[in-house]
C-alpha cells in the first residue's frame, strides 16, 4: 500500500498520523498518475498498491504534514491552515465510497 510506503520515509510521523488505516477518514487522499500522457486519478493511499510508474501529483493535507520533514514543499503558511476536519475533501466533491470524484465514474 501507498501509505505503508510513505510510511517507511517518515515512520514516527506517519504512525502517529490521524490516518484510519479503512478507507474512511479520506486523510491518505492523492492524485497520481502512471507516468507522462497517463490520465490523473483520484485514490486512497490506504488500498491503493504501489505501481511501476507512479508518480504523485497531490497529496491531502494529513500526509503532507506527516512528511514534512522530507522537504516536499510544504510551506509554514500551509501548515499554519492546516484543515483540522474533513470539510475540504467534502468540498471537493471527493467519494469517500469510490476512487474517483464524484460525477466521474
Ligand atoms: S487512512 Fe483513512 S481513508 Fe485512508
């Protein structure tokens, strides 16, 4: 799984994430894709399997808190609004029930 592996980068942080590890809280949301010209999905970094080729293009907030020690950009602004709830994901339409945002599958 994603995750597991975004774990192995930052152990500590990710173990003492807010992640609930079932496909529910939706705070291990990315954006990926398999490499150039491949089209840009939505998934769960908790179910999702590592492939050949992918490359994350967005992470949710959760994570990129969690890795923040790896330098990936994360501005002190940015961790300053952290969301501390789900609204965002609610906003963007994101269904926690599939893969994809909603209106697309
Ligand atoms: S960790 Fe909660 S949905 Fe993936």
């Amino acid at each position: 799984m994603l995750l597991r592996a975004m774990q192995y980068l930052s152990p500590e942080e990710v173990a003492h994430g807010r992640f609930c590890w079932n496909e529910e809280c939706q705070y291990c949301r990315v954006h990926f894709d398999l490499g150039p010209e491949t089209p840009n999905r939505v998934g769960l970094s908790c179910k999702l399997m590592v492939q050949e080729g992918m490359r994350i293009t967005e992470m949710a907030q959760e994570i990129r808190y969690c890795l923040r020690e790896l330098g990936l950009g994360l501005t002190n602004k940015d961790l300053a609004n952290k969301d501390l709830t789900n609204k965002d994901l609610d906003n963007q339409g994101f269904d926690k029930d599939k893969e994809e945002p909603k209106g697309q599958g």
